[in-house]
C-alpha cells in the first residue's frame, strides 16, 4: 500500500461525515438512501447520496478500511483524477445494477460505498493481479485475481439466492465498472496482462448469460 493522499482522504472524510448524519438523523437517513420507489419518482440524487451513508459503524469502517488498503494501488497507477472517475464510475454503475435488478420493488432500499469500493478493489486487482490477499479465517494468502473472481462469482450467487441482507447486484456492478473504466483508462493493461483480462471477465460474462436466459 501507498501512502494517502488528500483525494484519498477526503472521500474518506466525506463517508464518515455524511455517515455521521445518518446516524443521528433518521430523516436525513431517509431522505437520501438508495430508495426504488423515490428514484422512480425522480429523486435521481439518491443514486449519489447513498453511497455515502452506511447502515452503522461497522459497515462504515468496513468500507473504508478496505478502500484505505486499495485506494494507494489504483491512484500510483492512474492519478488522483482517474482514480476519481473510477470511484465514481463504480458508484453509478453499482447503483444502476441494484436499479435494473429492483426495478419492481418500489419498497427495495440499500445505503453504502460498497459498489465504488468494489470497484476500486477490482482496479487495484487489474493493475497488481498477484498481489496477495489475507482475508479473516483464512490462514494463507491468496492471491488477488483469485479473489476477484471469486468475490464476483459469489456475488452472483448471493443475486440469484437473495443471500443475506447484502446489495450482491451493487457489489457485482461496481466491480464490473471498475473492470470496464479502468481498462479504458489504462489501454495498456491490455498488452501486459491479456490473461488476467480475460479470467477477470469470466464472472461477467456469466452473469450476463444468466441475465439473458432468465436465470435471475
């Protein structure tokens, strides 16, 4: 990991703050979450907003501590302003993921920064695909594009079965468009890492085969 930066930082500070407010106030919290049934009434800013609100401390701490450790790899690659257009890339594209899955359940509601931080993880993975991953109760390292394709195979998994109260579609399309933007940023990639390209779109194309014949 890199040392932060002040762009870093400030999407950081904005999380805790924003989240902060939605803690102590439950009009607040209401008024700006991820809502179907106010975004089909144009309350479009909402797509925006909830990625800065986050159901209690330990889900906001979640996300950050997961974007503090990937954030550096993604901006020593692309700059602070790339890095910018990848966060907020995935930020829309997981919540335009969550809008087409939910599309018909007006009540359907989900808050945090878990699709741009997905992203940002799947970024980070593009550019250092071997980079090794400790995760909890698992005791050997792993590495980062098997996490990559694993996290987003189980993200189908937890769409098609509605696992847990978890926004799987938002995690899936805020890991796909930081696939997309960050390949487009960094045309690049395409000449050193081919291979991880191509296995990184596996899930991907899985779940858009699966889209397609009605599977979820």
């Amino acid at each position: 990991m890199g040392n932060l930066n002040v762009v870093i930082i400030s999407i950081i500070l904005i999380n805790v703050l924003v989240s902060l407010k939605g803690f102590n106030d439950f009009s607040f919290f209401e008024k700006f979450k991820f809502n179907i049934g106010g975004i089909r009434r144009g309350e479009q800013i909402r797509m925006l907003t909830s990625a800065f609100l986050h159901v209690d401390m330990m889900h906001l701490f979640f996300n950050m501590f997961t974007l503090y450790f990937f954030a550096p790899v993604v901006t020593s690659y692309l700059g602070n302003i790339k890095f910018l257009v990848v966060y907020m890339g995935s930020l829309f594209v997981g919540n335009l993921f969550s809008l087409f899955f939910h599309k018909e359940e007006y009540h359907y509601s989900a808050v945090g920064a878990s699709g741009a931080v997905s992203g940002i993880i799947y970024s980070a993975i593009l550019f250092q695909p071997g980079m090794s991953l400790y995760l909890m109760f698992v005791p050997i390292p792993i590495p980062a594009y098997i996490f990559g394709i694993g996290y987003l195979l189980y993200s189908i998994f937890g769409m098609k079965n509605r696992v847990g109260n978890i926004g799987h579609d938002a995690h899936f399309g805020g890991a796909a468009g930081g696939y997309i933007i960050t390949l487009i940023l960094a045309p690049w990639l395409f000449q050193k890492n081919l291979l991880m390209i191509g296995l990184l779109a596996i899930p991907i194309i899985i779940l858009f085969v699966l889209q397609r014949l009605g599977k979820l």
